[in-house]
C-alpha cells in the first residue's frame, strides 16, 4: 500500500512540475490547465472520465495530436499521397482520376495509378475504369459535320 501511494505521489509531483497531469482516457495526453488531447493516430475529444473518447483513426491513415478543440475523423489523412477517406470516413480510396487499391503504409509507393491524359476515373475507383473526358465523341463530331454541309447546301 505505502509503495503505490508513493508511486501516485511522484507521478503526480513529475506531472506539476511539466505543467501536465495523467489522463485517464488511455488515448489522449494532459497538458496545462488539466486538459487532455487524443493522442496522435487518434480523434476525438478526450472524455477523461471512464471510457475513451479518443478513437482510432481508420486504417491506413494518421493524425497529428488534437489541438484544444479535438480532431474530427477527417482529421485522419490517408497514408497514400492519391488517396483520401471515403464520405463515410471508414477507409481510404484512391482519389478522382485515379484507380487502385491505396497503399496502407506511410512513405511507401502508392497503390493508385494515374489515368493516362485526358482520361478521367470516378473517385474509389479499384480497377482501370479510366474514359476519354473529351465531350466530343465520334458521333457528336459526325453530327457536326452534317449540320455543316447542310448549311453549306443553303447558302449555295
């Protein structure tokens, strides 16, 4: 009993003297003015109160530690440089105008690979779906040259 109360009195003498204090939510951190902020990898705003308020950030992104405020999911960023989180934050994707599976890891290569130019893939596309984005198709060009010997036909 002595030694755990001697453990409890230095950790709180080492946490006044830097100003920080011992959360009890496990993924969040004190700082000055008894406050606590999610650890980086995580969002949330720290309950530290019984339970974590403090929540993982979806695979295959991180985070840097909350400000003041907390961080929102979308404070999670894709590890992938061409990749972004879903709309429903749950994972990454390749972004618009590339398709793949996105890379996990931090650094790494990307998983998502560019359309060639002047084609275009919908965001969280996983395989080559890219498509001439030029409006003008065959038929359409087709379709303006017989407006145009018409018009010609006209006038003569």
């Amino acid at each position: 009993m002595r030694i755990s109360s001697v453990a409890f009195i230095a950790l709180t003498i080492t946490a006044t003297v830097y100003g920080q204090f011992a959360c009890t939510d496990t993924n969040a951190s004190g700082a000055a003015a008894n406050t606590c902020f999610c650890n980086a990898n995580f969002y949330g705003t720290s309950t530290d109160a019984g339970g974590s308020g403090c929540v993982p950030c979806p695979g295959g992104t991180s985070s840097q530690a909350s400000t003041a405020t907390g961080t929102l999911v979308s404070s999670c960023m894709c590890n992938d440089t061409n990749a972004s989180l879903m709309s429903d934050n749950s994972a990454c994707q390749c972004n618009a105008n590339f398709y793949g599976t996105p890379n996990n890891v931090s650094g790494g290569s990307s998983g998502c690979t560019q359309c060639p130019s002047g084609q275009t893939a919908p965001a969280g596309s996983t395989s080559n779906v890219c498509a001439n984005s030029n409006a003008s198709t065959t038929s359409s060009k087709l379709l303006q040259i017989v407006a145009l010997i018409f018009l010609l036909a006209i006038l003569i």
